[in-house]
C-alpha cells in the first residue's frame, strides 16, 4: 500500500511511526509533515487545507489510502473532496465530522439520545447569554461552538468572569468564528478520561485509555493547551466505568450519528468526565487526540493499516484490537512562553539518543528541517514518550529521557501522571 497523511503534528509523526511497521505499507507521504516524520514518509509541500492539490497528488501518486490527523480539513470536507474523486480516505465526511465542528451540535445530538452529558445551553446573541449567566450556579463553563486549537474553553469562577468570557468569545472574538455561537454548560468535577476508538460506521472498537494535561504550568495552572502531556491507561477508567460507557456512550453515539444521516467512519476521541453520577461525556474530537496518540500508538499490537482499511470497508467486527499489557506516559517539551509567544528556530540537540532505545520515543510536534539541522518551529516542539511495566515505571523512564534531549527556550510541566499516584 502506498498512504498519504495529512498534517504535521505529533499525532501524525506516531501514526506515520505506527503505519511503517505494517507489511502491508510500502512507501509513505505526508503532506506537510515534519523534520521527525520525513524519516519514516516522504514529505510533501501541500498544506492540509489544499484539498484541491491533496486530492490531485493522491491521483498523480496511485495513493491507496489518505489518512487526515488534523480537525481542520476534517470539518472542512476534505474526506468528501476525495470521495468525490473516487480515492480512498480515512476520516469522516463533513456532515459527520459536525461531531467535533460543533459543540452546540453534538450537545444536542446527546441530549436527544440520551447520551449522559453536562446541563447546558447554546447561545448565538451575547445579549442572551448575558442574561442567562445572572442566574446561573458556579463555577460555569463556557465553550466557542468551532474549533479553536483545543483552547476554546473558559472556566469561570463567578459572575464577572463569565461576563469577561462572553465577550472575549462573542464580542471580541478571541477564537474567530468559532465564537459566533456558544454553549453555556455546568461545571462538572471528577476524573477526566480520554478514550478513543476506531468506527466503520455501524461497529466501534475501542483503544485503550489515557489522560490528558490541558494547563500550561505544574498542578494544572495557567492557560489551555494543546495538551502538555498524557499517560496510558488511566487507573481510573476500571472494567465497571468501561462497561458503562459501551453501554450508554460509545455504540449509542455511533447508532445516534447513524440515525441522523451523518454515518461516521474513523476516529471518534471520547472526552469523559467520571463524575459521582457517573461517566459524563465532555466533548468528542473526530480525530485522534493529540498528545494522546503518543502514549496509544506505542501500546498499540494489531496492524495499523488493517484497522484503516476495516473502517473505511465496513469490516471492522473482523478486527481483534489488542494493545500490550504495560504503561506509557508522554511529557510535551515545549517552548518557553507557549501558548501565547515564543520564539522558534533553535537548534535541538540529543535526538540521537533515542536511536535504538527500546521503549522509548519521540515525536515531532513543531520542528524543522533548516541547514543541516533540526530546529524548533513551533509552541509544542516534542512529544517524549517511554513505556514501562506500570504506569510508575514509564512515569520515571519518560522523565529520564527528557533529559536526553534540550534546546533554548525548552519548557516542560514536572507533574505529567502524578495523579498515578493517587489512584
């Protein structure tokens, strides 16, 4: 198989890692890629948003399979674009990727079904919402409809807050478009756990568990991110929590999707909340999360490119999905000031001690290749990744491996999985 990815994240540096060990795989593209995914993929100057340009390559290079990391050309319609053209594409079309584009959709979707979720309300006036915040309970939360690099969502205090964060989102529109309508929603407490799965449309299959750490600084303080760190699998996330959701979340989201037209096949990232009424859904993503698909990959036994190709032929009740009985965790080196301002363009040095180090990786998030040299080229510059026996064991291995790599400007959290050690 020849297969083109689309992106150049740290999502996809470990899918174009995973997919080289299939083989079913001969040769590798990705458009645009990265300093750390042209080692395994060819990669190819076409921005993600180039659906045109994407799909002509695809056709030019005899392409079997394009796989889409990014949320971007997802919502956008790139898989219809290349459906269009009769190519083979993983990823939902836009009238399913919804699911992510929108969270006013996919609360609503949830609350027609069934789905257990948090209390809300969707706004398109600031006016209204204004209004609804004065008799509200809090803490509150407030989340941009659109996508927003994961950052679209405030969590305010008291009353004055919510009123600064309407008008950061509606009125002042912090995150674009994004902000032009809004889901006003009740603060929920408890274990936050993220689980993906791979869909064909009628069958969903699970991968195993993670957490994410969304905050900038140590203890979860300071702004959202991208995610600065994730660990596998959650201690939380036990047999009854599981047995639950498969029950109330997983299959009754596929067959919800199904029953409204909007048939989806490929990733659908299940952000939960384990509250004390039980397992809530947070927010789905139509996509694998990122960095959670460092810490899954790695665990990850059954053949990649087998999965991709069941989902997008509707056999994936064929697939027995395995993963290895051990642990990973993943801590985001990024660069100092991130994510509001940063400078790019230093020099990484160390990655060559990851070179034939068994259990341990890294991804390339922003980086790239410039005279010679790797450079730093983004917030989120590498994701290192180690795995262990149990989750306190590839807690100290991938905190060990940090310090084999370092650059100007190099930030990092020190508390990624501490909450192993509560469990």
């Amino acid at each position: 198989m020849k297969i083109l990815i689309v992106g150049s994240g740290g999502r996809e540096h470990a899918i174009a890692w995973k997919l080289a060990q299939s083989p079913k795989v001969e040769k590798l593209y990705c458009a645009p890629g990265n300093a750390g995914i042209s080692e395994y993929a060819e990669c190819v100057n076409i921005g993600a948003m180039e659906f045109d340009r994407l799909a002509e390559f695809a056709k030019d290079h005899e392409i079997d399979l394009t796989v889409i990391g990014m949320d971007d050309p997802l919502v956008g319609g790139v898989v219809d674009v290349f459906e269009a053209n009769g190519l083979r594409v993983f990823g939902p079309r836009k009238n399913a990727a919804i699911l992510e584009g929108s969270k006013a959709f996919s609360k609503d979707l949830m609350k027609k079904y069934g789905i257990p979720t948090a209390a809300y309300e969707n706004f398109d006036d600031a006016q209204a919402a204004l209004a609804y915040l004065e008799t509200a309970k809090f803490p509150i939360v407030l989340k941009a409809d659109g996508l927003a690099l994961g950052k679209g969502v405030l969590i305010c205090q008291t009353l004055e807050e919510a009123k600064a964060g309407v008008a950061e989102i509606m009125l002042d529109k912090k995150f674009g478009d994004s902000g032009n309508r809004m889901v006003i929603e009740e603060f929920m407490t408890g274990r936050e756990v993220s689980v993906l799965s791979f869909v064909d449309g009628k069958t969903i299959k699970t991968m195993t568990s993670a957490q994410d750490h969304k905050r900038a600084g140590d203890g979860d303080t300071g702004l959202n991110t991208g995610g600065m760190g994730t660990f596998s699998p959650s201690p939380f996330y036990t047999e009854e929590v599981d047995a639950f959701c498969k029950e109330h979340i997983f299959q009754a989201t596929v067959d919800a999707m199904a029953k409204e037209g909007r048939e989806f096949k490929g990733i659908i990232f299940f952000g939960l909340m384990l509250t004390a009424d039980g397992p809530k859904v947070l927010e789905y993503n139509a996509r694998f999360g990122d960095p959670e698909t460092q810490v899954v990959l790695p665990r990850m036994k059954t053949d990649l490119a087998e999965v991709f190709d069941a989902c997008v032929d509707g056999t994936l009740d064929q697939i027995d999905l395995e993963f290895e009985d051990n642990a990973a965790v993943c801590v985001v080196l990024a660069s100092d000031g991130y994510p509001v301002k940063y400078e790019k363009g230093f020099e990484i040095r160390g990655l060559e001690n990851f070179k034939e180090k068994e259990g341990y990786y890294v991804f390339h998030a922003g980086t790239k290749n410039q005279d010679g040299k790797i450079v730093t080229n983004g917030g989120r510059v590498l994701g290192v990744t180690a795995t262990g026996a149990d989750l306190k064991l590839a807690r100290k291995n991938a905190y060990d491996a940090v310090q084999w790599i370092d650059f100007d400007n190099k930030y990092y959290r020190n508390d990624i999985g501490k909450a192993i050690d509560e469990a």
